[in-house]
C-alpha cells in the first residue's frame, strides 16, 4: 500500500509537497496555497487519509451532546446568519435558567448527554452574572457534563457589557464551570472578507488574542473556518497558517472544523453576494488540506455532519477527518436556513460510521475515548 501510494503522489503536480508532509516536514504558507489551487483531490485525500490513519487507525469518534442556543438576541447582524433577531423583535428569545435546567435534565435523561455547546447571540442585555449563574446551577446539578461554551466574539460581547477586559471575562466564566471553547467567530481571519460578511464583529487579530488569552488559562478551545462567501484560496491558506502560528505558541487547540456557508435564507443570499452553498468537492477538499496542513499540531479534523449533511459527513472520513460531530437535539442555528435536519441521535451516528467502514467510539470533551462501539 505504500508504495502505490508513493506511485501515485510521485505523480502528482504536488506530489514533492504530499511526499514532504508523508514524511513528516511541517508545511509552509506556499505549500498550503499549491494544495489548495490543485484539483488533484483524489491524491490529496489519499494521503490526508493516510495521516488519519497513522494517528487514529480505523476509530471515528463522536460526542453525545446538545446544543442550546440560549438567546437569538443579537447585534452584529452577520450577513451569513439567518438564526439571529434583533432586541425587541417578535421572534426574539433568551432562556432563563428555568428551562436551560430542564432541558438539560431532559437530556441528560432520555439521550446521557456528556457535554453542552451553550451557543448564542450578541446579546447586549446580558450581564456576565446570567452566565455565571447558568453554569454554576448546571455543574452543581450535573458535575460530569462539560460545557463547551461562549465564542469568542460572545466573550467580547460579555467583556463589553461589563466594560471588562476578556481576559477577566474567561477567567470569572472559567471559575463558573465552562471547560472548553467552541471556535465559532472565526470564519476567515482576514478583516477585508470580515468587512463583507461580518461588519460589526470581533476583527481576526481579536477572535486570535482572545483564543490566546483561553489558552493561556487553561480552556482549551476548537478552531474554525467558514469557507464559501467572499474569501479567496490566499485568505484560506493566511486563515490556516495564523492557527497553526498561535498553536505552536500555546498548543491549546483540539480539534479544527472547516465548514462550508449554506446561502440559504441568509442577506448574502438575498443580496446576490454568495448564492450558493460551495458543494461536496470543496468540503472534502477542505477536510483533506486541513489535515495535512495541521498533521502534528492540532490532530483533530471534525466532518460535521451538522453544516455537510451525513452523506458528506461519511465521505469526509475517507479525506482526513477522525470525527463525525456531535449528537443533536433542538439545534437552531443551522436549522433556521431550511437546508436540512438537525436532529441526530447517538444510534443514528454509530450508525452512520460503521456504514462508512469505520469503529464508531463515543469520546469527552477533549477527544478522551469514553466507549467503543
């Protein structure tokens, strides 16, 4: 196998690039622009999916979780976004600790949800003590369930409405009980397609300096990337190369999810700015380049069955990824683009992956196996 592997990567146009990374030569910020101009995506999974395999065999992972969007309450007003609404609309929500509880009883009882993704709007009318207490209530009821809470740009929204530094945000939310970062703001780290998609948020070097300021605390985070808007392939090359900059500083990310922008019942829709999702191809891409890109520093690629759907999300195991995503039920952000089902239990996942050819393992927080399937 590994010399038909070298037959074909010799063949490549990139194939000095692959056989560079196969033989464990960190990759630079021109190499990563030559992947992704190639259309040699066939030879690029392949040995993306043989680096999979070098660290992970033949175990794809999932998590048992929910998660719970506890406000739509949001100003930044993200061209991307059709789940947020303005103060005061008629559709706004915010969940008060009551139901935030009991969904999570809930949960916890029917489906044995190890962690949350606490997820939301910019909501200005939320002081810090509406998080604290949230979390101290949830820890002291259920102690073994993590929560994987707060982007970036809604820590700078906290820091904001407290007229705070983030840091001291991090560190206060850190006491109430949050143990991870999702790594949700990000989108591309270039403030030119920010400027397009994103006006009014966190600029790149903030959603950086904040993930920084978690690591440095202990909280370990996910790093992110929306393709598929206004961004060039050098954006995505830049976006990468700045996370793999701050990983070799503070070795604080987990786990990397590419995810492509679905248009649908979004402003940039509307406005013709980006009309259609990028497909299949490009996400497989996406996942395959990730791992090479990240193969020893972050060693976590997630397929996301959530934004690519389970087809893609099985494909997408074949081109790198060690993942599938997490259980859901009662998702919202997603959902609210129409494009398709976001309720998917723990059965259905194992399901999906012994389909795809692969050991399904039910993992934690920080990617601890928990139980093999």
């Amino acid at each position: 196998m590994q010399n038909s592997l070298s037959c074909i990567v010799s063949k490549s146009e990139i194939g000095d690039i692959l056989n560079n990374v196969l033989e464990g030569e960190r990759l630079n910020l021109h190499n990563c622009k030559e992947l992704l101009k190639s259309d040699d995506v066939y030879t690029i999974g392949l040995v993306a999916n043989t680096l999979r395999k070098t660290l992970f065999g033949n175990t794809a992972t999932f998590i048992n979780n929910i998660i719970l969007n506890y406000t739509n309450v949001c100003v930044t007003y993200c061209k991307f976004c059709a789940f947020y609404r303005p103060p005061g609309h008629t559709e706004s929500y915010t969940h008060n600790i009551k139901d935030i509880l009991k969904r999570i009883t809930l949960s916890k009882e029917m489906f044995g949800i190890t962690q949350i993704l606490f997820q939301g709007g910019h909501n200005p009318n939320l002081s810090i003590e509406y998080y604290e207490e949230i979390f101290k209530e949830i820890k002291k009821f259920y102690p073994s369930i993590a929560i994987h809470g707060l982007s970036a740009s809604e820590i700078d929204m906290i820091s904001k409405v407290e007229r705070s530094s983030t840091k001291e945000i991090l560190s206060r939310l850190q006491d109430a009980g949050l143990n991870s970062l999702p790594g949700a703001g990000a989108e591309i780290l270039d403030d030119k397609v920010k400027s397009v998609i994103s006006p009014l948020k966190i600029k790149s070097n903030q959603w950086l300096n904040i993930m920084k300021e978690a690591h440095e605390l202990g909280i370990k985070s996910s790093a992110t990337m929306m393709y598929g808007t206004v961004e060039t392939d050098d954006d995505i090359a830049q976006h990468i190369i700045k996370i793999s900059d701050l990983q070799e500083k503070t070795n604080g990310f987990i786990a990397f999810i590419p995810w492509g922008f679905e248009p649908n019942k979004t402003q940039m829709q509307t406005e013709g700015i980006a009309k259609y999702s990028s497909g299949g191809l490009r996400l497989l891409k996406m996942i395959a380049i990730s791992r090479i890109m990240f193969y020893g520093l972050i060693s976590h690629i997630q397929s996301s069955w959530l934004t690519n759907g389970i087809g893609m999300a099985q494909l997408a195991l074949y081109f790198g990824a060690d993942d599938f995503g997490g259980t859901l039920i009662g998702e919202e952000v997603v959902s609210a683009t129409g494009a398709r089902s976001t309720e998917l239990t723990s059965t259905n996942i194992i399901e999906s992956i012994k389909q795809a050819g692969f050991s399904a393992a039910e993992r934690d927080n920080f990617y601890n196996i928990i139980k093999n399937f």
